[in-house]
C-alpha cells in the first residue's frame, strides 16, 4: 500500500485523512474527490456494475481537515451503458463535499481517438523548477507527497515577475514512485498550483464547485498538465485542467469555479 492508497482506504464508511495531504489547515480537494470517487466505485462492483468513472461533479461546501471523515454512498441509477451515485464526505456531523459520479466501461470509451488536444511542449522534467516546501509554501505538506516539475516560462510568478497570461505547465508524478491510474486522476486534476498563482495572487483559492472527465487510463510514467484561466473577474475565476499520459494521450480534463483574492494594485506595481 502506498501512501495515496492508504488516503482512499475506507473501513465501514470511515476514512482517515492524514495531515500529510493539507495545504495550509484544510486537505486538499483532489484528495477529498478521489476518496468519494473511489468509495462509489466499490459500491458499483458490488452491485455487479460499472467500475470505471467517466465523470464526477463535486461541490464544496466546507474545507475538511485531517482526522475521520464518514463517507456516505448512495447509487443514484444502474444502466446499462452507465451508472450514477452520490457520495457525501462529513466530519463533525456536517457535509464537507458532496460528490456525484457516473461510471461506465471506460476501455469501450477510450478508442478510436477522432480528435484530441496536443500536449504543451514541455523542457525535459529535469530541466523543469521542482515544486517545493519553503517560503509561502511552507505549510503546503501536499508537495511533500509528489513530484511537480514546472515549466520555466510559467514560473515567473515564484521570483515576483507574474506573467499574468493565465497558464500554467507542469510535469507530475507521485513522489513515492506510485503509477498514475484512473483512481488517482481525480487528485492530479486538483495538484498544480492554482493558476491564479501566474497573477502574482499566492494565496489558497478554495475550490467551491468542479467537474472532470475521465478519457482514458493513463499509462505509467509522469503526466503532463496545463491549467489555464480566461476570466479572472472579481474574486472568482475558473481554471481549466487537461492531463496527458506518457503516450500523450489525454486521459483527464477538468472545470473548476474557485475564489482568489488578487493582490492590489500597489502590490501588482511593486511585483513588476
């Protein structure tokens, strides 16, 4: 078991999120989709049905911290092509995220690719800035638990030089060695900085409604990703998310509404 397998582990609908997985006090929402998708996915084989998810919707009501958290699963409709449920995750009797997915036989729906968005050109992962604890990003334990390689041209914004163009480039990977496959992808969607990072505002951006897309199972090695935005407006922006395999197949993509607050105009004058 590693250390991701052990965050999807539930015991009679009890799961225990570890500290190591928080960014700042509350674990991350990649973490908190993958344990509902999971725990719907073993309700489907144990009604004989579809296991693979294709999508999942999620909306989060309050930030879960680590310690217990009772994960409820309720199958909404088994089809023949597809099936749905909904889970809820709670902690102190009050919903943290609730969470809704449809499963399918994901192999039937992986091929022929008709058309497909091309990876980003990416420098080799060596040659890719490390993401790593220190500085504003010291209580980000989450870093410890992957390998994040950014693109040089989107990191601008790490040494106060903020690019403000909305996208961002990154090499991923678990840290412990542990290969992608279709149960992790619902955390890598939600691993990357938030793109809002590339507007000089380094702050947390709660997630407070996201839906992604399962296309493909990812074959082993790192995935590339590229998150962009196109509507900062307010304190509220959407980030977008396409994740690649080591065949360049997309296997993951991704729409989240989330909240930013951006730094002021003083702050935006000084980062330039």
């Amino acid at each position: 078991m590693t250390e991701f397998d052990d965050v999807l582990h539930l015991s009679d609908g009890v799961a225990e999120l570890p500290d190591g997985w928080v960014i700042g006090e509350a674990v991350n929402g990649g973490v908190l989709m993958a344990l509902a998708t999971r725990a719907a996915s073993e309700a489907m084989r144990a009604e004989g049905s579809h296991p693979d998810v294709v999508a999942f919707s999620a909306t989060f009501l309050a930030a879960a911290q680590p310690g217990p958290a009772t994960v409820e699963t309720e199958i909404l409709r088994v089809g023949r092509s597809f099936s749905t449920a909904e889970v809820t995750v709670s902690q102190d009797d009050a919903v943290r995220l609730r969470h809704t997915a449809t499963f399918a036989d994901l192999d039937a729906h992986s091929d022929p690719v008709h058309l497909q968005e091309a990876p980003p050109e990416l420098p080799d992962p060596g040659q890719c800035v490390p993401a790593a604890r220190g500085g504003f990003a010291e209580k980000i334990a989450l870093l410890d638990r992957i390998d994040l390689r950014i693109d040089p041209a989107t990191v601008g914004w790490a040494m106060g030089q903020p690019a403000r163009d909305g996208e961002m480039r990154a090499w991923i990977r678990f840290a412990d060695g542990r290969e992608p496959d279709v149960a992790s992808l619902p955390f890598f969607l939600d691993a990357m900085p938030p793109v809002t990072f590339t507007f000089g505002a380094l702050g947390w951006a709660p997630t407070i409604a996201f839906s992604g897309h399962i296309r493909s199972r990812p074959a082993p090695g790192w995935l590339r990703m590229r998150i962009t935005t196109r509507n900062v407006i307010g304190g509220l922006f959407e980030e977008d998310a396409v994740v690649w395999d080591s065949r360049d197949r997309v296997v993951a993509q991704s729409r989240q509404l989330a909240g930013v607050r951006m730094p002021s105009a003083r702050d935006s004058v000084k980062g330039e």
